[in-house]
C-alpha cells in the first residue's frame, strides 16, 4: 500500500475515525484503525462489534493496499505531520508516515484478524444536519448515565412516516423530547421492504414507511454525531430491521463520513402515557433570568438538596397571559446557609387559586431551562399531585401542535 494525501485532510479524517474507537477493547484489533487505499480514494474504518465508522476522502493512490495500526498511535502522529502532504507507505510489517523532513513508523496489526464491518443500511430518507445537532444537544440532558440499564443511557428516534423524526431521552426522574424539522423521506411506497443481508449472512430488511418500532442509540454515540457531523446541510439516515421488524443498524451518513452503529433493546421503555396529563397551573417566565436565579440560589443547595419554587399574585393585573405576579426561588433552610431570589412572572392556574409550591432538583432544572435556550420564554405546567411530572416548555403548554422541545420534570416532595 502507497499513498499521498494533504496531511490536514488526512488529520482530520483520521482523527474523526479514532473518536469512536472503545476505550476498552476486548481484543488487541479492536483497538487498531484499518486504512485502505484504492482507486483514488482512502478509506479510514474503525469497528468495535458496537458502532463502526468510515472516513472516506481523496488520494494519491500509487500501491492499493489494506493495513491495520493502532489508532491512537496514528491519530497522534497525524495530528503531529507538518503542513503540506504526507506519503504513507507500508514496507513489510512497517508503516511509514513522512511529511517533510519527519518520518514516522508503525507496526501494522494482523489485518485478517480485524472483524468485517456491517454494509451500510439501506437509506430512509435525510435530515437537516443542524436542526438534528441542536435537538442532540436537548435530549442528552436527559439521559442516565447508568451503564446497567443500557436503554436508559440511549436516545430514543421515532421515525414517522407522516412527520419529522421525535428524539427523546429519560432516566426515570426527566423526559426530554424535541421534534427535528427538515425531514426528508426516501420511502415513497406504504410497504416499501428490500431483503438484505449482513455480514454474517442473517437476513434483515429496510425499515417500511408504515413506521417502524422506535431506534435507540447510545447518547454518546448521539452526542459525537452532534460534536463531529455538522459540516453538511442535510445527513443521510439508513436503517436496517431484522428478521421480527426490529431496528438492527443505524447509519447516519455525511460528505466523506459514515458511521453505522447497532441499535440497543429499549421496547420496555415507553413513557407516552405518562405525559398526557393534566397540568392546570401554568407561570411564564423569561429562561435567561429563570436560569441564572437557578444557579445563583443553588450554590448553598448541599446534595440531594431542592430548590423551592413559591408563588404570589396580584388578580387585578391580568394582561391575558395570567395575572402578573411573582416566583420566589429559595434553597436551604434552618441553621444552614439560604439562598433566595424572586423573579416577575405571569402566572395562571385552571382552579382560579394561587399554585401551589413546587421543588426541583436544582441540576435538573438548570440543565432543563440550559436545553431551552436563551432569549426564550419559559412556560412551567404543573398539577397539584406530586406523582405528575412538571413541563417545562418555550411555548404555552395548550398549544401541543406547536410544541417542539418539551421537559418533563419529576418534582420533589416538599418538606416544611
């Protein structure tokens, strides 16, 4: 194997690829990045069984050639090459990276040891790259990082066939769900299936526009998707089911990127029906001042510690989005150290009485009111029974069509 290619361009596409490689490998190939020079082109692959990424660009192919080295070792060395180009070459069991003046070895892993990558999935349709990277952002504020509930700690993709894709994420105590514009189906037929094969010669078929069960992705394999594919206007979504119309593989396609990876068992996670509840309070507030009160008041907040939320109106100002009033947020009590701010607010509440006092994990909440945004409105709904999640929205609650990025928030049983 020989090539040249521009050591900036190389860098990069190496370095995206080493992203994914596991912390842990279970055998020594896995570890390694598998290059592969032909026809014009170099393709940088790595595969853990789990999420396989390709980084694919142009080259100066003189030798076509396969070679596997340790990933980490190539992706400091890269980023390490001097401006200009880098001639790659593997001579015997060596490979040589020379860029200028400097020159680089190294020992090339037992490349037919490495595991085949899975095909592609067959594409269903593409997204707005950055309208999927913001929605990313906003749901992975919700998800366990609790490595034994594997479903937990995964982004939840409803793919639907009359709408744009839903992600959600929860860890029992918060829901976050966010609606991602800009989709583009591929699937034009109701029942438009292909047979498909794996590498391991299981037959598995493309996912059908009747909507398939929902996808879930581990949430930092979402999280580098959002770091890493935001150089393209629009990504390419594959999908692969098995045998039972579950989803197997998901790919997630840009210019010169792809990554493919398994999806997790989650059909136990549904926690619709949790969500359409009633809520008769609702207050509107402004998030940027609703955060920073947050984390201002918080700072005497000891662990597992709530922030109190209290409320005060005055019925004869209603200017038509509830009556003007006051939130006082308050953390600590007693002998110990307190916090307490009080910010204006529109409060309204079905009953015709003033809300009643709330409490949050103050985390949970900032990191809540963080997914919204500045320069929004905050609105909170909530029920007087304490089993009913908090939503905490940028639009009024009674307009469900217009919700686009919804939290859902369990509260915290207040204490006097």
């Amino acid at each position: 194997m020989k090539f040249v290619i521009d050591t900036a361009v190389f860098a990069d596409a190496v370095g995206w690829a080493a992203r994914f490689l596991p912390a842990r490998p279970p055998v020594p190939v896995l570890a390694g990045i598998r290059l592969h020079a032909s026809d014009g082109r170099l393709t940088i692959t790595t595969f853990d069984y789990e999420v396989c990424a390709h980084a694919e660009t142009d080259a100066d192919v003189g030798q076509d050639g396969t070679v596997l080295v340790s990933g980490r070792l190539l992706a400091e060395i890269s980023r390490r090459l001097t401006a200009g180009t880098c001639e790659v070459s593997c001579e015997g069991a060596t490979v040589w990276l020379r860029a200028g003046r400097a020159a680089f070895s190294l020992l090339t892993m037992p490349v037919e040891d490495y595991p085949s990558p899975p095909p592609a999935p067959p594409v269903i349709g593409q997204i707005d790259a950055a309208a999927l990277t913001h929605v990313i952002g906003q749901t992975i504020v919700a998800a366990s990082h609790d490595a034994t509930v594997p479903a937990l700690c995964s982004i939840r993709i409803d793919l639907r066939p009359d709408g744009p894709p839903v992600l959600s994420a929860t860890d029992r105590y918060r829901v976050a769900l966010g609606v991602v514009p800009g989709w583009q189906s591929t699937i034009t037929e109701p029942d438009d299936t292909a047979d498909h094969h794996n590498a391991d010669e299981s037959s598995s078929r493309t996912a059908s526009a009747t909507g398939a069960e929902p996808v879930f992705v581990y949430w930092s394999t979402m999280a580098e998707i959002a770091k890493t594919m935001t150089g393209d206007a629009h990504l390419t979504l594959g999908l692969t089911l098995n045998d039972k119309g579950q989803p197997q593989l998901l790919s997630i396609q840009g210019t010169g990127r792809t990554l493919i990876t398994r999806t997790l068992d989650g059909a136990a996670l549904d926690y619709a029906t949790l969500l359409d509840k009633p809520r008769p309070h609702r207050v509107q507030l402004d998030t940027t001042a609703f955060l920073t009160a947050v984390r201002n008041v918080a700072v005497v907040a000891e662990c597992n510690t709530p922030i109190h939320l209290t409320f005060t109106t005055t019925p004869d100002q209603d200017d038509g989005d509830g009556n003007a009033g006051e939130m006082t947020l308050q953390a600590g009590h007693g002998d110990q150290a307190t916090g307490r701010d009080t910010l204006p607010a529109h409060i309204h509440s079905d009953t015709g009485a003033v809300p009643p006092g709330i409490a949050f994990n103050p985390d949970f909440l900032a990191a809540a009111l963080s997914a919204l945004g500045p320069g929004t409105t905050t609105y909170v709904a909530f029920a007087d029974n304490t089993a009913t999640a908090a939503l905490l929205s940028s639009v009024p609650p009674d307009n469900p069509a217009e919700l686009g990025y919804r939290h859902y928030l369990m509260r915290i049983r207040a204490t006097s």
